[in-house]
C-alpha cells in the first residue's frame, strides 16, 4: 500500500468515526460555506454540489447544510478565511495543510502545537508546496468479480489524466477544472464513487520503511486533522513499513 492510499484510507476511517460522533459537522459546514461563495445553487456550482454530498454522506442535518450555506448572505457571521500552511514531519516528509477559519491567529497556534507535539514543524511557504501538484482526485470502488483493465479504460475515457488501483479502489487524477464533469460521467458508467475532491499530489514521493518513524508520520497527520479548523492534510509519505 502506498503512502498516499495509507493516509486516504484513514482519513476515510476517521470521517466515519467523527461523523457518528458529529465532530466532522464543522469541517463540512466551513467547506459548504466556502465553496457556496461561488454560487449558493449546487446544480450550478459544482464545488458546492460535491461539499454537499459529503455534508449527506456524514449524516449533516438538512438544516445544518443550509444555515452553512445561508453563512454567505449572512453580515453578522465571521467571514472565513482560506489558509494554506506548509510543515516538515519526522522523516523528512513535506505537508500540506489547508484551512478554513474565522480567526488566523486561533488557528495557527493550533497547527503549530500539534505539529510541534509529534515532531514537526512550520515551513517557509513555497519550500514544500513545490513537490506537488493540485488535482481532483476520484476514488471509486472495485467490485467483486469488476474487471479492473475495464475500470480504467471508463476512467480514461471519461477524460481522466490518470487511473491506478490501490487497495480494492480505482484512484483516478483529473486536472482539476474537470474533476466534476469526469465524476459525472463515471457514475454514469456504474462506478461507484466513494470520495472526490482536490487534493495536492506529490510529485515524488518520500519512502518511510522504518515502522518507528511511519507510526510517528501517522500520528503527526491524524492529530493536524483532527483540528477543526483544519479541512485536509496532504504528505509526500509513502508508508511502506507495516504499522
């Protein structure tokens, strides 16, 4: 398994956890509020479309979804702001760490303790953020019995840059103005999509084959993500030590 299947993976099994648990309901209702700026009509937005399809997969509250997208019209709410931090985890590994809040200086102590606590550390900005690239990022499922050569040909042929398998998933890369549209034709071809967003790509990987430093990495990020201010956490990790 790939260091970035490994961190998706357990984003994923964290989403589960904190949606039972209703901790997941701020990260969404920011990212709704976030991508209604574009347009408060998901059928026209398709940013907000997709913000709201995660809303319902975390069991979000109909009217939670709209009071998050009522927070653009609304003067008395704390404007949000987008930002993008840069770190350095054990290992060597790069971040990145995407934001959404309505108070800078709340939010960046919050990402330096965690990082600080678990062996990493604020970079300068543009020192990390070289070795990626920004794409949409598909992940669809591979049934029992599908025919995976098939999977990727749909993929590629809906207009994707890229298709791998990872782990029982076709992971497919599209350049980011076409995410929704390569989404939107693979559903409509029987995929079913488990997850899809922008995510930032590494473009080449850092191997951690130490069990020590992997668990260390794997700490670092799941205690960034778990700050509510903080919507995604990206690495150059490649896990391939057993943990």
């Amino acid at each position: 398994m790939s260091g970035h299947s490994k961190w998706a993976t357990t984003k994923r099994q964290k989403a589960v956890t904190d949606a039972k648990r209703g901790a997941i309901f701020t990260k969404v209702g920011n990212m709704i509020a976030i991508a209604a700026r574009g347009g408060t009509d998901p059928t026209i937005n398709p940013g907000l479309a997709m913000a709201i399809e995660k809303a319902k997969a975390a069991n979000m509250p109909a009217a939670n979804i709209q009071r998050a997208i009522d927070r653009i019209s609304d003067k008395s709410a704390a404007a949000l702001e987008e930002t993008v931090y840069e770190a350095y985890g054990p290992g060597g590994v790069g971040l990145i760490i995407e934001t959404a809040t309505d108070n800078r200086n709340r939010t960046f102590p919050e990402v330096r303790t965690a990082l600080t606590k678990h062996g990493g550390q604020i970079a300068e900005p543009g020192s990390v953020s070289f070795q990626f690239t920004r794409k949409g990022i598909i992940r669809a499922e591979i049934g029992e019995g599908q025919d995976v050569d098939e999977l990727l040909l749909i993929a590629l042929d809906a207009g994707a840059e890229d298709a791998t398998e990872e782990e029982n998933e076709l992971v497919i890369y599209t350049d980011m103005k076409n995410l929704h549209r390569v989404r939107q034709e693979v559903v409509a071809k029987g995929l079913r999509v488990i997850d899809a967003g922008l995510e930032y790509v590494a473009s080449t990987p850092v191997e951690i084959s130490d069990p020590t430093v992997a668990q260390k990495v794997m700490n670092l990020l799941e205690a960034v993500d778990d700050l509510d201010d903080v919507q995604a956490v990206h690495t150059n990790a490649d896990i391939t030590a057993d943990i």
